[in-house]
C-alpha cells in the first residue's frame, strides 16, 4: 500500500481525477482494512472499519459515474473544453441584456433632471416671489408699465407721486431694496429697462419709511451724495439683461459702472 501514492503536481488534466479518486479508494479501503487486521476480530472498531471499506466502494463508483456522465465536458483538456465552449456559446439563446436596459434606463432619468433643472432654473430667472413694488404716478410710461408688472404677474402693491404738489423727479429712477435676491433684481430690470428710465440704485430699506421693496420713479436722486449711487440703465445693460444674464454678469456691470 505503501508503493500507492498520488503527487498533486503531476495532476495536470482533468481527466486524471478520475485516476487519482481510484488510487484514493485504494489507499483509504487498504488503511480500514490494515487496521481492522491489526485490531483483531474480537474489538468493535475492527467491525466499523470493514463496514467502512465497503461503504467507500460504492460512494467512490457513484461519485466517479457523476463525473462521467453530467461533467464529462469539464473533465476534457483544457483545448477540447475551450472548443466545446466554443461550440456551446455558438448556440442561439435569446438573454435578456440587463446592462444596455439599465443604461437606457440612466440615460432616460438624466434626460429627464436635465429638463426639470432648466425648467426650474426657468422659473427661478422668471421668479419674483413676493416682493411689492410702488410706482409713481407722474411716470411718462405709466400705464405701459402697469401692464408689463402685470404681463408677468407682478402685482403693483401702491402709489406715489399723485398729490397735487407733486412734481416729476429729474432722474427716473428704479430704488430697489437690498434684501431682493440677484434673480429678482434681474427680473424686475429685464421689464423696467424697456422704458425711458436713467437708472436704478440700491437702498438700505427702513422698515417704519420705506414700506415697499421697489420704488419704480423714486424721489432723492435728482442732487446731492446719492447721485453717485446711480447705476445707469443703457443701451449696455439693455444688452447684457437681453442675453443669459445672471448675478455675476450684472455685478460686474455694477462694479464698472459706478
């Protein structure tokens, strides 16, 4: 029994592990039995250890006919395995192609954010929220500017300027609070720079004075300090708001105008 051994490297093929089982049938069935001898008749091990020996023959024949029949294409060398792979993967198979339909389906919801993102960024540019405006009364443009405000569902919250000393202020002026947000600002231009107006300024809004957030021909710009603030509304800024104006575009003009 001795002379039975197997050397695991010289096991290159698959087909030689039908070779190797049978040595390890031989080896494992000579070692009960060698045992079973040396512990004589009388002893209930030697009874298992035949029992065993005979046990192990027709599990190792079933498990070599397992192999034989189901896998005999995996025991073949490794060149005939590949031909029948080959052979096997030729075959017309109709496989559902789970990757391309995920893909397909990826590529569709980003079609579909990229069409909520400009919609939303859409309304957003559009947007005024719920900031009120005041317009003076004695504005050359006045009616056309009440139907712009409405046009893009801006509601004109009052009125000034229509007491009978009023007089008409010498720089048409826009005076827009600081708490408006860059998109509304932008809005609110967009719709005030299609009239004769000379431009617009940023005030610093007193809650018990200033009761709206836009002042649409404002007083106090005609002399003095304030009228260095002025940013003027011309044919540049005109341009700018009709192209893809945003924050950082009219800060700059800001910044160069003044």
């Amino acid at each position: 029994m001795n002379n039975q051994k197997v050397d695991p490297q010289k096991v290159t093929k698959p087909i030689q592990l039908l070779a190797a089982w049978l040595v390890g049938l031989i080896v494992v069935n000579g070692s009960f039995l060698s045992s079973a001898v040396a512990i004589g008749n009388s002893a209930w091990e030697s009874s298992v250890l035949i029992i065993a020996a005979v046990v192990n023959v027709p599990m190792f024949l079933g498990a070599i006919f397992l192999l034989q029949t189901r896998f005999r294409p995996e025991l073949q060398e490794d060149v005939f395995y590949s031909q029948y792979l080959d052979k096997k993967s030729n075959q017309i198979v109709t496989v559902k192609n789970d990757d391309h339909h995920e893909i397909n389906t990826l590529k569709s919801e980003v079609k579909k954010l990229e069409v909520l993102l400009k919609s939303a960024t859409s309304r957003e540019k559009n947007s005024w929220g719920n900031w009120s405006i005041a317009l003076n009364k004695l504005m050359p443009d006045y009616s056309e500017i009440i139907k712009s405000l409405r046009g893009k569902d801006i509601q004109l919250k009052s009125i000034f300027g229509d007491k009978e000393n009023s007089v008409m202020p010498l720089n048409k002026i826009v005076a827009i609070s600081d708490n408006l947000d860059s998109q509304s600002v932008i809005t609110i231009l967009k719709l005030i720079s299609k009239f004769d107006m000379d431009g617009y300024v940023y005030f610093d809004p007193i809650h018990e004075v200033d009761q709206e957030d836009v002042y649409i021909g404002s007083y106090g710009y005609d002399e003095g300090e304030r009228l260095s603030h002025i940013i003027p509304i011309n044919n540049e800024l005109r341009r700018l708001l009709a192209d893809s104006c945003d924050a950082a575009d009219l800060n700059q003009y800001e910044l160069l105008s003044r």
